[in-house]
C-alpha cells in the first residue's frame, strides 16, 4: 500500500507536467514496458520489491537529510548516485509574514497556502522522481514593484508607488528519471514546468501570465563507487504583461502622483507611460546552459559537487498581428542577457552515533541591459558575487536525545549600475548564523526543537546619484534600497516540530511550526539632508506551520 501510494503521487506529477506542457504521453506502465522488459517480468514474478531503506520521516528528520534530499532531486546524475531507493512527502502549509523595515520592492504583509509533493521510486533500471508545488499567495501594502517576478537584478520594470493589493497563484512541478543504458552508463531526462499568474486589485492594475519551461537531458558514467555526469539545459520562458486603469480619474489626474505608472529601464534610468502607451506587453526568455556533476565517497565521506553554468536571454517587446494579412510583427523595446555560474559541494559522513555535514558554495551573476532607442551598447550592468558555507553536527541517541549544533556563513556582493542616469549602487554584506537543536524521543514519537541566531552586517557600500537626475525612483526605490541594504540586523530562525511514528498504515506525520525574527540594530549611513526614511519599524517577523505525511 505505501509503495503504491507514492507510486499515485509520481503518476500524479507526470501527468500534469505532461498536459502542461502540451505533451502526449502513454501511460507510466507503458513508457516502463518499452524502456525495460526486464523490470516488465520481474514485476509479473512479483520478484521486486522494495531495498532496503530508511523510513520516511528519517529521510526527513534532520537538517542535513533534508540537505541530502534536495540534492538528490537536482540531477540525474545525483539521483542514480544516492543509494535511496523510495520516499515520498505530501506537505499542507501556511505562512505569513510582517515586515516593518524592508526593501521598498517588497510588501508590508505577506501571507501564502500552499500544497507540496515530492518523490522517488525505483523500477529495476529505471529510477524516478518528481514534485509538484501549488501556492496561493496574497500581498497587502506593496509599492513600487508591478512585476511578478522581484529579483534584485531584473531591469525593465513597471512600477508605481502607491501601496496595493496583489494575488498569486503558482503551480511549480518536476518530474524526470534515469535508466541504465548499460551498468556503467546511464540516461536521464528531468523537465521543470512553472506556471503563475499575478494581479493587483489597486489601480494602476497589473495582470501577468507566466510560463516557465526548462529541460534537462543527462548522461552518468559510473566508475567504481564514483559517478560523474554532464547534462546539457534548455528552455524558454513566455511572460504577459497587462496594465490598466479601472478609474479614468487616476489615469488622467496629476492630482494623484501615487498612481503615476513608470517603467524603470535600468536603474534609475525611467519613463512615465499609461495603459495605452505601455513599454512592452510581451517578454520571451531563452535559456541554454550545462551542469557537470559528480559524487563519490571516500573514506568513508560522501562527496558531491556540481558546476553549472546558464545563459538567459530576455526580450521585452509588443506584438502586432494583422488578422487581414496574417502579418505578425513585434516592436522590441528592450532585452536582458544574464550569465548565472555556480559551484556547489557537499560532503557529509553517517553512522550510528554521529553525523558530520559540510556545505560550499560560489555563484557569479552577470547580467547587461539593452534599450532600443539607445543603440550605443549596453545601458545597465549587474554584477552579484556569492559565497557560502556550512558545517553541522549531529549527535545521536545520547539516551533519549539527539543534539544537533552548526554554522553557516553567506557573504553577498552586488553592483548596479545604470549609464543613462549615472544611478550606482553597490553593497557587500555578510550573514552569519549559528544553530543549536535536539530530538527528544518518546516511545513512537518524537519532539524537535532548533534555534538559530546570528546577524546580517553590510561590510561596505555605496549609492552614487548626481543631484539633477535624483527622480521618483531615486526617492522611492534607490534611496531606501540602500538604506536597508546598508543596515545591521540580527536574527533569529526557530523551528518546532512533532513527529508520530505511527499516524496511519504504516506512515509517519509531523507537525511544524517555523518563525522568524529580523531587527535593526543600526541605521544606514545615508545623510539626513538626503533621505527621510519612508520605514519607521525596526522589524520583520513571520511564521510558517504546516502537516506533512512521510509515506
């Protein structure tokens, strides 16, 4: 029974990452037939059966478990590696959050529902896995941003700065599998699917429809007890941006400069457009890239490591089609081209009595915006350099009791810069953190209980803006930008969780609640006769709870 209910829940991911992506497909009894007629008899002979395996929730239990999961789910290649065999989650969750101090992009309150699966199988040869992610989400008091997707790069944004109201509704699902082409050699293919869709209740309105379509074809070479993989990435990305007035009266008043629309083509570079002169209406996404992966162990150490590299190509442009001569045509008025690479490691060492888990890693972005009706090169440059690490510890079984203690370190620098209105912005900052936690065991059961605090400290940076191009973003987005980003905060992360060993038919369930705690603790040097803060609060918290199955 439990095997076949996480069977139902890949079947499940499958499917709808097929019909979404307008795909066909047999059934997943067909596609294994013709992929392997071995697995076809021994599953007749009713000689498979599940490998030796750890149960669910200890596959979820601790932190690092939850890291290795994670790992796994990435690639092909670190799926064959991992010796796990079979688990599945099935996730309810809410959370919420409040933010009286924070970066002028983001909304004052935040709250989200969400549905969360995940799986993998083994079939002979064959070995599976999959995930499938739905959110509702609703923002209140959120200004200056009418894009759906906020990363602290993207160029070319519509923005007003009057506070409204938006919804989400987000639907993520991964699904792909590996098969052993010979004993040393294997393929795999693993497709990502995102779909969202965004709007404000507040005029100016924003409507935005949003796919995302990614591909992932593998090749894995086993030698020995070591794996090492290439896999080659492809997708695209389509987006619809719509945006209107409900009123006339905010459309054409300058009695209500809140509900002014601006597209910021840079950084600080902007221009003031209307439902009926917008910017751009489309925007058309290219991504190509590659990933090396490879996992080994030694000594007793389990190491894994990947090196990705992705190149993605937005262009922001309005599409004329001429339904009398079957003409289509497109104005572009902008594009973003962004190289992303990124090294990653971990290494961790098992056994009864001790757990040892290490993390590493580095990422450089580099992105160059292009305005049409500026043909000199490029306009706006973003440059974002990461680094990170971590080491936990866990004892075991220390009587009734597991402790667990850790570290982690992520240093984050940033530069933007915009060549039209000479806006520039840089800032490194460093987050440290130390967390402590123990397991108490009660017969089936178990309480879990983890703290972590640390602080957020900006190390140096600086905001450029020659005084005759100080505008409303200046005012309303730069200028607060920094003076968060240039702040000291400490921080706290708990967790609190309940776990019953025996919730129904042999599956386990836990119940969860997370919080979060963000204070200032200094100020910006922005001088006063340049900025009045717009943020009186200090603070950000928020909390998520949920239940989860472990099958």
């Amino acid at each position: 029974m439990e095997r076949f209910m996480r069977i139902g829940l890949l079947l499940f991911l499958l499917t709808y990452l097929c019909l979404g992506s307008h795909a066909q497909i047999g059934t997943l009894g067909d596609t294994l037939n013709i992929l392997s007629s071995e697995w076809n008899m021994n599953q007749r002979a009713g000689l498979v059966s599940n490998l030796s395996k750890k149960s669910g929730d200890s596959l979820y239990l601790y932190k690092g478990s939850r890291l290795r999961n994670e790992w796994m789910q990435q690639s092909a290649t670190q799926l064959v590696a991992d010796s796990t065999q079979a688990l599945s989650l099935l996730r309810f969750h809410y959370s919420q959050q409040k933010k009286n101090f924070k970066l002028p992009t983001e909304a004052d309150f935040s709250s989200m529902f969400g549905l969360y699966t995940e799986g993998v199988e083994t079939f002979g040869k064959i070995k599976i896995t999959g995930r499938f992610n739905y959110e509702m989400d609703y923002e209140d008091s959120l200004p200056n941003n009418l894009s759906e997707q906020s990363t602290p790069d993207a160029p070319f944004t519509y923005f007003a700065t009057k506070a409204g109201q938006y919804r989400r509704q987000m639907f993520n699902a991964m699904a792909g599998g590996t098969y052993a082409l010979l004993p040393v050699l294997y393929a795999g293919y693993t497709a990502d699917y995102d779909y969202h869709h965004y709007y404000g209740l507040v005029d100016p309105r924003v409507d935005i429809t949003f796919f995302h379509l990614l591909h992932h074809l593998s090749l894995t070479y086993k030698l020995d007890r070591s794996y090492i993989g290439f896999t080659y990435l492809t997708g695209h990305i389509d987006e619809t941006i719509g945006t209107t007035y409900k009123s006339k009266m905010f459309s054409n008043s300058e009695l209500y400069p809140e509900r002014k629309l601006y597209i910021n083509d840079g950084y600080g570079y902007i221009s003031r457009k209307s439902a009926a002169t917008a910017a751009y209406t489309k925007s058309y996404t290219k991504e190509n890239g590659w990933r090396a992966d490879f996992s080994t162990v030694l000594s007793g150490w389990s190491l894994k490591g990947f090196l990705q590299h992705l190149h993605t190509d937005r262009e922001n442009f309005i599409q004329y089609d001429s339904s009398s001569k079957g003409i289509s045509t497109k104005n572009i008025h902008s594009q973003y081209k962004k190289n992303t690479n990124q090294i990653q490691a971990l290494f961790f060492k098992e056994n009864e009595r001790l757990q040892h888990w290490i993390t590493l890693e580095a990422e450089d972005i580099r992105g160059n915006g292009y305005l049409t009706e500026i043909p000199l090169g490029t306009n706006y440059r973003y440059r974002q350099h990461t680094f990170a690490g971590g080491y936990q510890l866990v004892w075991k079984k220390n009587g009734n009791v597991d402790k667990e203690i850790g570290m982690d370190a992520h240093y984050v620098s940033i530069d933007k810069m915009d060549y039209l209105s000479y806006h520039h912005l840089t800032n490194k900052v460093l987050k440290a953190v130390l967390s402590i936690g123990k397991y108490w065991h009660m017969g089936d059961n178990m309480w879990t209980i983890r703290l972590s605090p640390g602080i957020i400290k900006p190390l140096d940076g600086e905001l450029s803006v020659p005084e005759n191009q100080v505008n409303e973003f200046t005012r309303s987005i730069a200028y607060p930008e920094y003076d968060y980003r240039a702040s000291t905060f400490s921080y706290l992360h708990g967790e609190v969780a309940y776990l019953l060993k025996k919730f129904w038919n042999k599956t386990s369930a836990s119940f969860f609640l997370n919080f979060n705690h963000q204070y200032k603790l200094q100020g910006s040097d922005l001088p006063s006769e340049v900025y009045s803060p717009i943020y009186k609060g200090k603070s950000q918290y928020g909390i998520h709870i949920g239940f989860q199955i472990y099958l």
